[in-house]
C-alpha cells in the first residue's frame, strides 16, 4: 500500500479535496492531534486502488477550519466529533451538531 502526506493551508483544503474527488479518490476519514497549547494538526485520509493520500492541516485552536462536507458530505460526523473533542470551529458544516 502506498502512501503520501501532503501539506495543505486552510485556504486550499477544500479545492484540493475537491480535486482528489474527481480524480476518483474517497474520503477515508480524518484524525486529529493538539501539538501544543494552541495548535492542533488534523490529518485528512483518502483512497484510491491500495492508494492512501493524507493531507496536513496545521492551524491554532481559535482559527475556524474549513468544513470539508460541502464537498465530501460524510466528513460532518468527523467534524463535528473534532469540534466536540478539541474545542476547534469548522466553518460551513453541513450539518453543525455544535
């Protein structure tokens, strides 16, 4: 099985999910990890034919993170699990259980 991280910014998590939905990759899931007092990192996994492609994500716990469900519906329940967990906002979830 292969695999590659990718760093990605908050302002081009959603594009590059997108991107990776037409190239016929599917949402696997997504992990969480706080780094420091403010910071967290979230992984997000994805799978093409034995193929996994993880994107990095590193901001601070008070900036809202872009909700990836527009695009990938499934990833609210994830979401919305991190926000419970970790204290972090996603903005433009499609379903916000707060």
């Amino acid at each position: 099985m292969l695999e590659e991280i990718i760093s990605v910014t908050a302002d081009r998590l959603v594009g590059e999910t997108a991107r990776i939905k037409v190239e016929g990759y599917r949402f696997v899931t997504m992990s969480c990890v706080e780094t420091g007092e403010n910071e967290i990192e979230i992984l997000y996994h994805f799978d093409k034919d034995l193929k996994l492609i993880h994107f990095l994500l590193r901001v601070s716990k008070d900036t809202p993170v872009p909700s990836i469900s527009p695009v990938w519906f499934s990833a609210f329940l994830v979401e919305n699990e991190i926000q419970d967990l970790f204290g972090i906002r996603f903005a433009g979830l499609v379903l916000d259980y707060e």
